[in-house]
C-alpha cells in the first residue's frame, strides 16, 4: 500500500477512494511513541530555555522590523543551529525561494506557500519562501515557527535514515519512532493533493506542534508566563489524548499579529 500510493503521488494522480481509505487507516496507526514523546519534552524544554536566553534571537525579536531579508535568515539559521545542537542531527541550510500566493477557486483567497523540507537530499536543506506578497518574513514569531517547522523535519528524515541505513537497533527508545517517520515519509502527500492524510500524517502532526509551541513560547511575556507554559507542556504529555488543554488561553499581551494554531495533544 505504501509503494503503491507513492506512486500515485509521484504521477500527480488521483488515488482510488479504496486505498485512500487504507492510506487513513495507515496513518491513524503511526503514533507518537510514549519514547519520543519522553525524548521529545526534554529536548524542547532545552531548546526553549537556549533560545529565549540567546542574545542573536533576543535583537531579532526586538529589531524585526529593521532587519533586511538576509539579516532575518541569518538569526533563523542561527535558530536552526541551536535546534540542530540540541537535538543531535546537522542542521537543514536555509535556502530561499520566491512563491507568490496562489488564488484558490472561485475567489475563496490565496494559498500561501511558507517553506517545505527536502527529504533524503545529500544535503539537509529547507525552502523558506521570501515573496513579499506572501509574508512570511514579516513577523518574527510566524518566521521563526516556519523554520522550527521545518527543521523538525529534519529531525525527523535523520531518525528515519538512522532505521534504513544505519542499522538503528530495535531496543534503542527511538526505534519505532524512527520506523514510523521512515513509513510516513512514503505516504505523505502535500495540502492540495489530501487535506486529510496532510493532517494525519505523524510527519505533519509533529512538525506542526513543535513550530506552534516554539515560537509560541517565545512570544510570551515574561517568565512567569513561560513556567506556566511548561506546567502545561508537562501537563499534555502526562495526559496526551482524551484531554482538552489549550496552551494559549489565558495569556495576555502577547506580541502577536494572530495568535498560532494550537498545538496539537499528539504532538507532545
């Protein structure tokens, strides 16, 4: 099924309702391992604490708006590095395209391209789209969550390659997280092709939360904020499913242009 689809998808084609209803069933088998989400608090946790102490993010949050282009994806390639350090794989090269929004049909707005992450290259790298139409170098926290965004795709193409390549062992506690990430990558679609298995997918559900909570935190007022924000990152991961916590209410004065997507549950 996963050969199959891959296919499908690399023609560009429509696939059979029958094997779309298999590829949801695939997907919704892909968790997040209790292992990876254990490695995962730990990691972002580090992360969090580097980056809201760093003094290259610190005068890019505050400078935003005085920066040119390049100086921007200088202190995001720094965020990128810092993300790369902590959680031991090489850090994905910031390169920069020019996409302008696409209209959607019957004049329902614009589809925005912000960045994708290129798989299985030689090379780690990522796209970041710098079209000014598009606006995704304009605010710092939606820069910022675009390339942690990417980056934990990063992330997630290395374990993926340490199961298929290097021989990853199955008692190491990010094996089967790894195998998940690896069968993910072969079923992935993007937004235009399927909403659903793009949403489903554990690549997406884990790129997504990890942006969204990043540059969420960053954002936040003051330490007293950001403890709270752990008690709840805390809170999550204790009780990943079955548990309606929304880490954004409740904060105040946020620095945002439009408070982010919420963080999914799974993605902790």
């Amino acid at each position: 099924v996963v050969k199959l689809a891959s296919d499908i998808h690399g023609r560009g084609e429509k696939i059979p309702p029958d094997l779309n209803k298999a590829i949801n069933r695939i997907l919704e088998s892909y968790p997040l391992t209790p292992e990876y989400k254990t490695f995962l608090m730990e990691r972002q946790g580090e992360l969090l604490v580097r980056m809201a102490n760093d003094p290259v993010l610190q005068k890019a949050e505050a400078e935003w708006d005085t920066y040119r282009d390049y100086q921007k994806i200088r202190a995001l390639q720094h965020a990128v590095n810092l993300h790369a350090e902590i959680f031991g794989c090489s850090p994905a090269h910031i390169n920069t395209v020019d996409i302008p929004p696409v209209p959607l049909p019957n004049g329902r707005g614009h589809s925005v391209t912000y960045g994708n992450y290129l798989w299985r290259q030689p090379n780690a790298r990522m796209n970041l789209n710098v079209n000014e139409h598009a606006g995704v170098l304009e605010h710092f926290y939606q820069a910022l969550n675009t390339v942690m965004h990417e980056q934990q795709h990063r992330f997630q193409d290395y374990l993926a390659k340490e199961v298929e390549w290097k021989g990853l062992k199955p008692d190491h506690p990010l094996y089967h997280q790894a195998r998940f990430f690896s069968a993910g990558s072969y079923v992935y679609v993007t937004h235009e092709q399927n909403q659903d298995h793009y949403q489903n997918n554990p690549l997406e559900r884990d790129s997504f939360a990890f942006g969204n909570g990043v540059a969420f935190f960053i954002a936040l007022a003051n330490n007293q904020q950001r403890q709270e924000y752990f008690r709840r990152m805390e809170a999550i991961h204790e009780y990943p499913r079955g548990t309606e916590i929304d880490l954004t209410r409740g904060f105040d004065k946020l620095p945002w242009a439009h408070h982010p997507p919420m963080p999914e549950p799974e993605g902790y």
